[in-house]
C-alpha cells in the first residue's frame, strides 16, 4: 500500500478511499497499484463481507491522471500493458466475489467513473458531477460499460458528446447509480448500504452477485468489453496527426489551450 491510497477495515466492512485530493484524486500508477493490493487483502479477510470504494477531498476523481509517465511511452507493447492495467483495476469491482459499493462527490470522470459503475452499488452526493471525456482528449474507454447498464443511445450521448458536466440525477434516472442524496448524508447513506449488505447471507450474496453478472456475461458483456479494451488500444497506438498535435499542447500548454487549438483548426477547416 501507499499513500495514494487509505485501506481500513471497520468491522465487517474494507473501505478503499482514494488520496490524491490535490490532484483530484486522478488515478496514477501507484493508486492502481494500491487498490489492487488492497482489494487483494480485502477478498483474502474472512471477515470482511463487502467493500466500500470513496476518496478524499472535494472529487472522487478526474480519472486516469494525464501527467503520469506510463503515458509518455511510445512503444506499443507498453501502452498496451498500461491499458490493460487499467482495465483489469476497473473491472475487479465488478468481478470480487464480495460485493462492492461507491461513494461518490464532487467530480466523476472518465477511467473514475468507469470504476463507480464497476461497483455494484453506486450512491452519490447531489452535487456530484459525471462524464467520460475521452472523446475531447483523443483518448479512447478503456472499460466499456456503459451500453452494457443504460443502452446505447444514452451511453452515445455519455461518450460521443465528452460532457463532463452530468448532474447525478440525471445519472441516476439514467439507471447508472443507485442512489442520490443530499452531500451531508452520503457517507452514512453509502456506508449503510455496505452495512445492511453485508448482514446479509455471505454465500447467498456472493452467489446471487455471480448469478446477475454472469446473466450479462451470458449476453455477451465479457466478450464485448475485450473487443472495447481492444479498440482502445488500437486507438492509443494508431498514428493520429489531429491527437499527436493535442496531446503535445497538452502537455505545453495544458487543456484548455489544447482544446481551443482544435476548435480554431476546425473552424479553418470548415470554412
């Protein structure tokens, strides 16, 4: 474990909160490290019956931080190994044979909301805010879920548009999380979900937990998710003029001018 990262256990409950509130706790390669040690430990404690996922500060999180330097490799062999990396964190929330739930504030985006949405139950604050923004940044999802829990017309207007700006009840009525509640009560309400939960049956909730994943397995999530990851990477590594230039005023300039840049070039384009 490391500082990225807080693991406690509180009686029957592992709760991972993610620590970077500085930098709206945008997932870096030692918190994907330290949410994979801790989900080992708390799947190998008898004890612990479910698993709450929260984060410190103001943001769950601005995703996957852009300024981490697995990003600035060029060789395919290891972006492929980071997105992979990526999504295998994502996707042990969905598939730990205990159940998971996600306490959310603030800001939710892109690789973070991906993992709130792994989770199996999710509870937000009524100001929290989603998106997945990979669209604007030239970037690619790495963990595909969304048309697998809303349909693909509101998962097109989620991705297509880049929006990261999506109140949670309209995430919520979008059938995306469980529960909107006023900020002062998120903590108990998501903490309470994890508590009733896990005074239930253990072996009766991980097996009917099995039982409703492996019902979407069956129609072809796993497989379809795979293909998505696939995609990504393709993208990642393809020779992309119009993302080599944004990416480099990135990282000059930051995003805003890097955006900016994209709308004067296709305004010239288009003229």
């Amino acid at each position: 474990m490391n500082e990225t990262l807080i693991y406690e256990v509180s009686g029957p409950i592992a709760v991972l909160t993610l620590n970077r509130p500085d930098k709206l706790n945008a997932i870096n390669t030692d918190m994907l490290d330290a949410i994979n040690q801790a989900m080992d430990d708390a799947e190998d404690n008898h004890d612990v019956r479910a698993i709450v996922l929260k984060a410190a500060g103001k943001s769950f999180s601005a995703g996957f931080d852009l300024d981490d330097e697995v990003w600035d490799t060029e060789d395919d062999a290891d972006m492929r190994a980071a997105l992979e990396d990526d999504f295998y964190t994502i996707m042990r929330f969905w598939d730990s044979p205990k159940p998971t739930v996600a306490i959310v504030q603030g800001h939710c985006l892109g690789g973070a909301m991906e993992m709130a949405l792994a989770c199996d139950i999710t509870v937000a604050s009524e100001n929290a805010k989603f998106g997945e923004p990979e669209t604007s940044i030239a970037s690619g999802v790495v963990a595909l879920l969304l048309p697998w829990l809303t349909g693909p017309k509101l998962a097109k207007e989620l991705l297509l548009t880049g929006n990261i700006n999506i109140p949670s009840q309209r995430i919520y009525e979008m059938g995306l999380i469980n529960q909107v509640v006023k900020e002062s009560d998120l903590d108990e309400a998501g903490m309470g979900m994890a508590e009733t939960i896990a005074t239930n049956d253990r072996l009766s909730v991980e097996i009917t937990k099995r039982a409703i994943n492996r019902t979407m397995e069956i129609g072809g999530m796993r497989e379809g998710l795979l293909d998505a990851l696939e995609a990504d990477i393709l993208l990642e590594t393809s020779e992309n003029e119009e993302g080599k230039e944004f990416y480099k005023l990135l990282k000059e300039k930051g995003i805003k001018a890097a955006k900016e840049w994209r709308k004067e070039t296709i305004k010239k384009t288009s003229s």
